[in-house]
C-alpha cells in the first residue's frame, strides 16, 4: 500500500471509534455484532445498548476527558461500555481481572479513575476486586449486574480535543514486563486505522473468535474493533479453553482466529488427550499469530492440521498495535513477520543494541507511509 492510500484511509476513517458501528445499525441492523455464549446483540441492539450506556456513565458522573475504567473479561458488559465511553469522550481504561491487586490499584490510582466499573457477573476476579473497592452491586439495562465503584471527586477531565488524531479514546496499560504497567494514550485515529489496516481481509461474512483479552491491544483494535468495522461478528470467550475452540469451530461457524503461540500449542495437546483424529477445519480461512515468537516447527504443524497459513504479525501498544504482518495470500514457512504496514518506517540498528530478539532487526516509529521488505528474525 502506497502512502496516497494511506492518506485515503485516514481520510475516511470515522472521528470515534464508536462510529464504527452506526452505519451497520442503519443499514444492517439484524446482523449479529456480538456473541457471548447463547446472547447475541444485532448491531441495532448494540447500537441502543451503547447510547443507553453513554447516559447511564453520565448519570455516574463520568464526563468528557475523565479516564473511566472497566476491570472486566470479554463480554457484551464490557463491549458496550468501551463504547458508551467514546460516546461521551471520555477515555476507557480496560483492564484484565486477573492482574494482581497491586497492578489493579496501580492503574485505578495512576490512571485517575472518575469512576470504576466491575462485570461482576463474568469474572470471579472483577468480583473479587469490586469487594475490595468498596462497589456497590447494580443492575443496569441491557449490562446485566455490575460492581460500580465510589466516585472519584479529587480527578479532572483532560481537555477534548476536536481533532481525532489528538483526542485520546483509551489507556490501555502495558504488560509491566520492564517493570510497572505503564499507560499508552491511544487516539481514536491511532485504533481506527491500525483497525482498519488489520481488517482490510474481512468482511461481513465473517465471525471472528475474540479470547485475546480486549484489555490488551490485539484483542481491542486488532480483533474488536477491525471486526466490527467491516460489520463482521464477533464471539466474545472470557477465558481460553481448546475444547470450547475446537468446538466453536465445527459448529459455529467461525471463520477468523487471532491468538498467542501459547494457544495454538494447546490445540494439538487438545486433539491428543481427547484422541481425536484432526481436528475440523469447518468455516475457518485465516490463521493469525503475534504477541510473543512463534516456533517454525508449531507453525507447520497448526498449518498441516487446518490446512491454512498461519499469519505471523509483529506490534507494539504504542502502534495500536500493526507494525508488520505476513500477507495470507503470500504464505511463508519461516518465522517471518511479514512487511510492514502503511504509516510505519524502520530503522536498521545494530544486532547486538538492547532489543527484544523479534524487534532486534527494526526499530519502529509512527510516521509517514513507506514500504519495506519483509522483517525476518536474526540470528540467535
């Protein structure tokens, strides 16, 4: 993709990324948008849902520029107040229920939380946190009950700025890998069009599986948001489980999976302990990896076993998250990440400089379109 049709993405992407689903609400309002077990959300329900939600955050005293954060799993719940929150210009803090207490009340006090929001429904450890936050059990329309914490009276709203590009719509928090969690301002321009670049393939025929946890930035923009921006469906899995894949995968018609080498290991283990003999391929035509280094010989293997390439990708939060990624329809059986995306330059640097060993070949920056080779790893 050259950089004229870049500048052309960016100039048709919408301000929100709550405007993603409006267009879908009108044109197609019956077309499932949501799945959550046995409930499922039309895009005209979700559209509702959401501008119901917007009030209801209203009413708690969230307002434009506050960081609102929802400490929850996958679900419907969740979906529809990260929305909710574009709605009324706030930002949403996402975070994942099993992080520790200490990282839980690291963020709430970093981040300067107006308010916090528990599924309590979903998640024994949103439950756990809401007790000890002091929440308060409340049924809301169309979300089910929640835990809402106390209002926090001593933060203030960041400006709102008129410019998409400028105005943040998330704090999506780091992995602490390097030491506490750090918080990564994403606009609703930076999610829309790494969104929209990861979705180019898709398009309303397709269901795609969503365990990546929406709290991190793959199961946010690179699942959630690039889904729904093509009015595709989207199955929300709190917790990841071979069994529940393999079965969603005969009988649901799932037709996209994006997931962590971690998880693709299991599903051979999977097929081995219930002594199956391959496992189904049903609807599925596309395979995507990222988020850690994936093993040549796991790689052959998952694609021996669906018949399909595995797509390795390589991003950063910071990026929202694309940087590079290997083109379904130029399969590779190397490691390779692929080329980078439009919008992204790099920088060769030295092997031995104080780099991840998948990063170690390019240094990433945000800026104008280019095109690159592909990014292979380097030697160990």
């Amino acid at each position: 993709m050259d950089g004229t049709a870049a500048r052309q993405i960016l100039a048709e992407l919408p301000d929100r990324i709550s405007d993603v689903i409006k267009p879908f609400a009108r044109q197609t309002p019956h077309h499932p948008a949501l799945l959550q077990g046995d409930v499922t959300w039309t895009y005209g329900d979700l559209s509702t849902i959401v501008a119901s939600t917007a009030v209801t955050l209203a009413d708690y005293g969230v307002r434009p520029g506050d960081r609102f954060m929802i400490v929850s799993e996958n679900c419907l719940a969740r979906a529809a107040l990260l929305f909710a929150t574009s709605e009324i210009y706030a930002w949403s803090v996402v975070v994942n229920p099993r992080l520790s207490d200490r990282e839980i009340d690291l963020i709430r006090g970093h981040s300067g939380a107006r308010r916090v929001f528990y599924t309590i429904e979903v998640s024994e450890g949103a439950r756990q946190h809401a007790n000890r936050h002091g929440a308060a059990n409340v049924a809301l329309p169309g979300l089910g009950t929640l835990g809402i914490g106390p209002l926090n009276e001593q933060t203030e709203p960041e400006p709102v700025e008129t410019d998409p590009s400028r105005q943040v719509a998330a704090l999506v928090y780091t992995s602490g890998t390097t030491g506490n969690p750090k918080g990564v301002m994403l606009t609703h321009r930076n999610l829309l069009f790494s969104a929209r670049i990861m979705g180019t393939q898709r398009g309303p025929a397709d269901k795609a599986y969503c365990v990546l946890p929406i709290s991190h930035i793959v199961g946010y923009s690179g699942i959630l948001l690039a889904s729904l921006m093509v009015g595709a469906t989207v199955q929300l899995v709190p917790r990841f489980d071979p069994a529940a894949l393999v079965f969603a995968i005969a009988n649901d018609g799932i037709t996209l999976i994006f997931g962590v080498p971690a998880k693709y290991q299991r599903l051979p283990e999977y097929k081995t302990v219930a002594g199956i003999e391959k496992l189904p391929r049903g609807k599925l035509r596309r395979l995507a990896v990222a988020g850690a280094p994936l093993d040549v010989a796991l790689k052959s293997r998952i694609e021996a076993e669906f018949g399909l390439p595995l797509s390795n990708g390589y991003g950063i939060t910071e990026c929202a998250p694309a940087i590079a990624g290997a083109r379904a329809e130029t399969p590779r059986s190397d490691d390779s990440v692929g080329s980078l995306i439009a919008g992204i330059e790099a920088r060769l640097v030295k092997p031995g400089a104080a780099l991840s060993r998948r990063a170690r070949s390019a240094s990433y920056t945000s800026a104008v379109p280019t095109s690159c080779g592909d990014i292979t790893a380097p030697p160990r």
